[in-house]
C-alpha cells in the first residue's frame, strides 16, 4: 500500500516530527530480500534529514517521533534513557481484567532468532511496564499500557504474563476476536467464513509526552487507525 507521509504527520516543529505509524509498514529498512517501503524511507523522501527516534514493531500502529538534526536527536534520545518520555499504547486484551496502575517488572531476553523474546531473570534485560484498564467488555478488556523501558515486544510478553495476552497475538498466547463470540443472534452468510475484527496484533501506540528544544513539555495523540478503530466500535456496540 502506497502512503503520502504528509497524511500521516501529527505534529512538527523546527525540531521534531511526529507521524502516526501504519499497521504493517517497517520503521526501518528491513533485512530482506524483499524488503518493500519503511517509514523511514517514506519520512526521507519528505525531509531527507530526518532520524527515526524510536520504533514500533511492523504491527503495531501509532505515535512515533522523528528528529530533524543531531541535537534534535540527541535531545530526544536523552529522555529516553532517562526514562523522561511517556509513551501510552492501548490494547485489547483477552479475558477481563481490572488492572489499576499494576506494575510488572520481569527482565526479558530476546531470543536467537530475533524474532520473539522470553522472561529470563539471570540473563534478561530490565523491563516494567505500567497496566490500567480502560474498559471492560464480555470477554475482553482495553487497556492502557505505559512501557517504563523499551524491550523488544515488552507490553505483549508482560500481559501474557498477566494472562491478558493480546487479541490476535498467538506468539504470546493470544487469541483471535470474532463478532460471533459478542454479538447476540449473529448470522454468517451460508458458505462463507468468518473473518477476525482486527487482522494484527491489536495494540496501538496511543500518544507520546516529551519535552521541545526549549523545554516545553508536549503530548500528542495518535487517532486510532480504520481496523483498531472498528474494533473497539465493534465491542462498544456489542461487548458491554
């Protein structure tokens, strides 16, 4: 899918962009064959100085901030390693749960083959992150999830923890959400088959807090994408 990186932009200053990630799309070039588009690619053709600050997994939609120069990055970068920078994701999780400011604080270890991770408390890296429900619906729950680090896969290794793995996450535990399981007298059209209401793991990178060039303090707000947004329409509708 081809995308215009202006339409994506939610804020930008001098110093700092900010864009709302799509789902499926690779923060950074990726190290295949096929590589296809990244959004850094994409954020280069707009300014060819720009430096991706963070990332987000390919799945996962939302806030994620670029830099325009060195300072600028070097700035950025320095909040994160002081833990300075509030990122809020938001996810739909499995089950019910009333989780009020619940820390989980398990070290993780990324595995050989790059693409997971496990809890390893000898040889895993420090890792918290902050859990609030949202909303609970029949079967499921949104949850708010503040990451304190920045662990490859954190929030979703910690909720399977908590057994609230994600919806649609089965490499951590999570499984597939159907309209049939929430609404009542649901009809399925003879022959066809039912298709999941969200396609990826639903987690999406809600807002970002940190401070400007000048120390002001910002926080914006990434719209949840078409397929996170019917979802949580689909249970608000249904799942109550």
């Amino acid at each position: 899918m081809k995308y215009n990186f202006q339409d994506l932009i939610l804020f930008e200053n001098d110093d700092f962009l900010i864009v709302n990630k799509p789902t499926n799309l690779a923060t950074l070039d990726e190290r295949t064959a096929d590589r296809g588009d990244s959004l850094l690619r994409l954020a280069r053709e707009y300014n060819p100085e720009l430096m991706a600050a963070h990332r987000l997994d390919k799945e996962t939609s939302g806030a994620l901030a670029f830099a325009k120069h060195r300072e600028a990055y070097r700035h950025l970068a320095m909040q994160f390693e002081a833990r300075e920078v509030t990122k809020r994701y938001h996810a739909v999780t499995n089950g019910i749960h009333e989780f009020d400011s619940v820390s989980v604080y398990l070290p993780i270890m990324q595995l050989k083959n790059g693409t997971a991770v496990t809890i390893d408390r000898q040889k895993g890296k420090v890792a918290e992150t902050i859990f609030n429900t949202l909303k609970i619906y029949k079967g499921y729950t949104l949850v708010e999830c503040i990451p304190i680090t920045g662990r490859m896969h954190q929030i979703r290794i910690h909720l399977s923890c908590l057994r609230a793995p994600i919806v649609n996450d089965p490499q951590y535990g999570g499984e597939p959400i159907f309209l049939s399981k929430i609404k009542r007298k649901f009809n399925l059209k003879q022959g066809s088959e039912e298709q999941p209401l969200i396609q990826r793991v639903a987690l999406h990178a809600y807002s970002l807090s940190f401070f400007l060039m000048a120390g002001e303090g910002v926080q914006v707000t990434a719209p949840y994408p078409k397929d996170m947004d019917v979802l949580v329409k689909q249970l608000d509708k249904w799942g109550v």
